[in-house]
C-alpha cells in the first residue's frame, strides 16, 4: 500500500503517485538540478504579483509531491521555460502529468469537468450540438472528403467549426484552397475532435483515447494527408498522437505551411496589393512547440504592399497570449493577461494589423484590444489577409 502523509501546507506525498507520474512523463522532472531558470523566465512573473514557481512543481514532481493549488492551473503550456532550461526538462509535460494527479484527486478547478463531459457527449469542448458541426461551411460547397478525388482533408478543429470569429478563419482557408485549386474535402458533422483540449488540462489517459478513436477514423476514411485549421491540432496530431500511437498514418500540416508550399509551387498567388503595415504574432504552438517561425511570414511577404515589422519578442521568444494549456476555459483576472503586454509591444512597432494564425490567439488579442480601448489597432489571421490579396 502507498504511504501517504499529510504535512501542514497540505502536500500530499504518495509513492503511487510519485510512480505514475515518472510513468506519464518518462520522468522528465529528473534532470532538473532547481536552477530557478524557468521561474524567472515565466510570463507570469510579468503580470502578477510573486511569480508562479516553475521549479517548485518541478521539485514536487521529483518528490512525488502534489500541491492542488491555482498555481498549476496557470501555465499557458507557452514553453517560454524549455526554450531556456540548461537541462532540456519537457517542463509542459511535467505540468499535464502534475495536473492528471490533481485530476485523480477530483480537485481540479470549476469548469473544466465539464470541459471533458463535452468532449464526452458532443465530441467538442465548446458544448456545441454535434450536428451544427459543419454549419460554417453550409454556403461554401466543401465536398465530404473521399481519398480517390482529394488530394487533402482540411481538418477544420472544434475551435473553427463553432466559434464565430474562428470560422471566418476557417472560411478564409476553404477560399485559399479552391483559389489554389486544390481537390479537398472535409468529415462534415462526423469530423472528430483531435483532444488537444483534454491534453492541455494534462487529462492524458482520456486524451489518448480520443487519440485513439480519431486514428481509426482517419484510417477509415483513407485520410494521408491533412492540413490543419488550429496549431493546437496541427501539435497534438505531430508531437502526441505518434509518441503514443507510433508514426501516424497521414501527414499533418499547419495551413500556413501548405500555402507556403503551394505558393513556393506556383499553384497559389497572391497578386493584390494591400498596403497596410503588419506585425507578426508566433502561435506558441507554431514557433516553440514546432520551431515554425518562416512559413506565415514567407506568405505575408510575398503580398505586394505589405509592410512586415516585427515586435521586440518575435520567433521563439514570441510572448504567449495566455489562451493555451486550458487557460480558454479558466478566468484570467483584468491586469495578469499576458495578451495585453503583447498589444502593448505590437503598437509600438506603428502596425495596424497584428497577423497571427491561432483561433485561441486571435480570441485572446482581440479581447485584450477591447478591454485597453486600442481601436487604432486590428487583428486578422494569415489566412484572412491572404484571402484579401487573392481577391484584390
Ligand atoms: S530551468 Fe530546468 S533545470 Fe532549472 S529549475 Fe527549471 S526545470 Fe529545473
Ligand atoms: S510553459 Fe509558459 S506559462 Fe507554463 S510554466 Fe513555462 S513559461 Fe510559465
């Protein structure tokens, strides 16, 4: 039996846990010598006061500690931490694993239950009916992929099949596509939801069954190749699903990266003008997580007219805009959004348009523009603009 004591801040240390942790991570936490890097390193540390202590979890996470508090439930899972730590720890990962005990204890906070029951029942985590899945597209006349005629699948996501400003998104991506001609298709109202949701609140056993069941639904419509909406997708079907599953049966690709490719082909251009001056916000999942930092920019700078002046943190020192590890579906107080330093940064490069390629980031950015009054400046996805100069 697992000995199990109290101590007075409520700790709990559990050799069970301690073991199942080592065994979700592959016992990451190891190789962490408690530099403090990653603490000072931490966007947190920006927005609240006392930062929130990345190598304390880190030493829990040796210990076979668990601490219920807030705190883990803050990491935007950015991976500002790793790209510094001088031991390599896969910090997110020890993060998900700390939060799967919390899970196991029910102590996890109000509102993210509820997050998985709607994975559960509607397969997506924004309680949406199944059925209005692909109600985005009904005037658009996107067949339902079939791998004889297709030469994709366009992966839509849960976030771009029901939020209204992230199905623009989704419908400026349809436009490229067919712009470009290519043949592809779309699952409809049967396209399953990818997990990434259940991954980020560190739920991996339940991530992997969704895992699981979306595989043998690509697998069974013949899906090779699919070009995501969402690089919280784009990262879960690259990094996750093979760790788990061995190598997948299709390729994946970020949309920014196929229309890089298509333009580089020749089979998409992008001939009209717009003359406005840009900034480029990296999606943490695009940049840190996938070391992408060319292809949106390649696509914006082949617009004729467009001005590209990049902010003080750019690439892989981006500043995250708070909305991922499961932070979209937890409160952020007025004052700690990471969001609002990063309108900050893009007005004082005198852009108009912060371009980004994140449904979660355009949320957390346009919400940030709205609280701090800033109407001066605006943000579009990559896939927007494109759209423009294709239809100008
Ligand atoms: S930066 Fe790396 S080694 Fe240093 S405390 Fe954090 S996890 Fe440990
Ligand atoms: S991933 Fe980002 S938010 Fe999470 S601990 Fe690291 S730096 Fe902080």
């Amino acid at each position: 039996m697992a000995e199990q004591m109290m101590v007075e801040t409520d700790l709990i240390i559990d050799d069970e846990q301690w073991l199942e942790l080592n065994e979700l991570t592959g016992g990451a936490a190891a190789t962490c010598y408690q530099c403090g890097v990653c603490t000072a390193i931490c966007p947190w540390g920006e927005v609240r006061d006392g930062t929130v202590s990345v190598r304390t979890m880190m030493r829990q996470a040796q210990l076979g500690l668990l601490d219920c508090s807030e705190e883990l439930w803050l990491c935007a899972t950015c991976a500002q931490c790793e790209m510094y730590c001088p031991r390599g720890v896969n910090i997110v990962d020890v993060i998900r694993g700390l939060r799967y005990l919390v899970w196991q204890q029910r102590q996890t906070p109000k509102g993210l239950p509820s997050l998985l029951w709607s994975i559960h029942w509607n397969s997506n985590p924004w309680t949406q009916p199944p059925s209005l899945r692909s109600a985005w597209a009904k005037d658009l006349n996107i067949p339902i992929f079939d791998p004889v005629q297709h030469e994709i699948l366009l992966y839509v996501g849960c976030t771009a099949s029901y939020e209204q400003r992230a199905q623009q998104v989704a419908r400026a991506v349809a436009r490229l596509l067919n712009a470009a001609e290519i043949s592809f298709g779309f699952l409809g109202d049967d396209e399953p939801c990818c997990g990434e949701a259940a991954l980020s609140v560190g739920h991996k056993p339940y991530f992997w069954e969704i895992a699981n069941n979306t595989t043998r639904c690509f697998r069974e419509k013949g899906v090779s190749h699919l070009v995501t909406v969402s690089p919280h997708c784009f990262d879960v079907f690259v990094n996750h699903y093979p760790a788990f599953m061995g190598q997948n049966s299709f390729v994946a690709q970020h949309y920014p990266q196929y229309l890089a490719q298509l333009l580089r082909e020749g089979r998409l251009r992008l001939d009209g003008s717009v003359t406005r001056q840009f900034t480029f916000h990296d999606p943490c999942y695009l940049s840190r997580h996938n070391g992408e930092l060319d292809a949106p920019r390649q696509i914006l700078q082949t617009i004729p007219g467009l001005k590209l002046v990049e902010m003080a943190h750019a690439g892989i020192d981006a500043l995250c805009c708070g909305g991922g590890g499961g932070r979209m579906w937890l409160e952020t107080e007025p004052g700690q959004r990471f969001a609002d330093s990063r309108i900050q940064e893009a007005l004082e490069t005198g852009a108009e348009v912060i371009a980004t390629a994140c449904p979660f980031c355009i949320a957390c950015l346009e919400d940030s523009i709205k609280a701090q009054r800033v109407p001066e400046l605006t943000v579009m996805d990559v896939s927007e603009i494109a759209a423009l100069a294709h239809d100008t």
